[in-house]
C-alpha cells in the first residue's frame, strides 16, 4: 500500500516536471521569436564541484524529477543528504587557489581555442560560473570545459588520478538579450560574496 502511494506520487511529479518543462520550452520560444529566431546570444553556465551541494542540502537542491528553472528548489531534508553523502564515492572536493587559477586558466585557453568568447568567468573553490557566447549548445560547452579542467588538474598533480573533481551536469541558462548577458555578468562578478 506504501509503495503504491509512494509510485503514485512520484508519476505525479513527473507528470508536474513534464508540465513545468513544456511552459518553459515555451518561453524559450517565445524568446527566441522575438530575438529573431537566432539562437542565445550567450549561455549562463554553473557547475560544482564533487559533493558540495547534496540533494537534501539546506540551501534546497535540484534533483531529475525537480529541474525546470523558474521552479522551486526541493526542500531540505537532512535525512536525504546523510543517505546521498554516505552513498558517495569519495570526498568533497574543494580547491585550492592553486587549482582554482589552474581550472580558470583551462577554460580561457578552451574558450579561445574553440572561438568562445567569455563575458565572465568566476572559479570558486566549489564551484564555477562562467557567461560564454557559443554556438554549441551549453551541454556541449560545459562538458568540454569540465573534461578539459579535470585532464589538466590531473595532468599538474593537483588531484589524484580517480579523483572526480565535478558533480553530475550542472546548470545551463539561455541568455537572449544583451541587458540579460550583463545580469548575468553582475551576478558572476559580484553574487559571489567575497573574493577568494
């Protein structure tokens, strides 16, 4: 009877996530017709670093039933975040100054090699946020900066070699208006709190 209660309200959920996911298709859209119907001037990118940021975390958290932006975040359960750190498979990683300026390097060289124009770029101890005008899609982008930042920690000795330095996925946000970019730009520079 539990499990069918608990089966019952995860497909209503899901069926919520699928509702959410269509409105805010729609106004990605919507944004994109009146841009023109070129694509995102530039992409909001986050990403953190391995188990810092847990499901169940005080701060809220997002997990694959709960993703569309605009909504609310999950509510803490400190319950869930004991279960998902004891599930881990290794510490939380935070870096170093050294690492942070080795992960900021490796994404300036990345974006330029690739022509990528960064419009801001924040590397935190556990974290990253990073305002880039591609023409990939985010995913693609944030995939190719974490795979490069991961080769090169590991390349300098900064992180042992079966050290996974990033959590799963991260956050990709479409910028499609100029005023947008600078929103954006502001909270990389200045939402962080204080320098590292």
């Amino acid at each position: 009877m539990a499990e069918q209660n608990r089966d019952r309200k995860r497909a209503a959920m899901q069926e919520q996530n699928r509702d959410h996911q269509r409105a805010a298709m729609q106004e990605q859209n919507r944004d994109r017709d009146k841009s023109g119907g070129v694509g995102p001037l530039a992409y909001l990118i986050t990403f953190r670093t391995y188990g810092t940021w847990l499901h169940g975390d005080e701060r809220g958290s997002v997990d694959r039933d709960h993703n569309v932006p605009g909504t609310p975040l999950l509510d803490p359960d400190p319950q869930r975040e004991r279960e998902e750190r004891g599930r881990s498979r290794q510490a939380a990683v935070a870096f170093d100054e050294r690492c942070r300026q080795t992960v900021q390097r490796t994404i300036l060289d990345v974006c330029e090699h690739r022509g990528w124009s960064v419009h801001e770029l924040n590397v935190r101890s556990n974290h990253v946020h990073i305002v880039v005008s591609a023409a990939e899609p985010p995913e693609q982008v944030m995939r190719s900066l974490k795979s490069s930042t991961t080769r090169r920690l590991k390349e300098s000795g900064l992180i042992p070699a079966g050290v996974k330095p990033w959590s799963r996925h991260g956050s990709t946000g479409y910028l499609w208006k100029p005023h947008q970019i600078e929103a954006a730009c502001r909270y990389v520079l200045d939402g962080q709190g204080p320098d590292l």
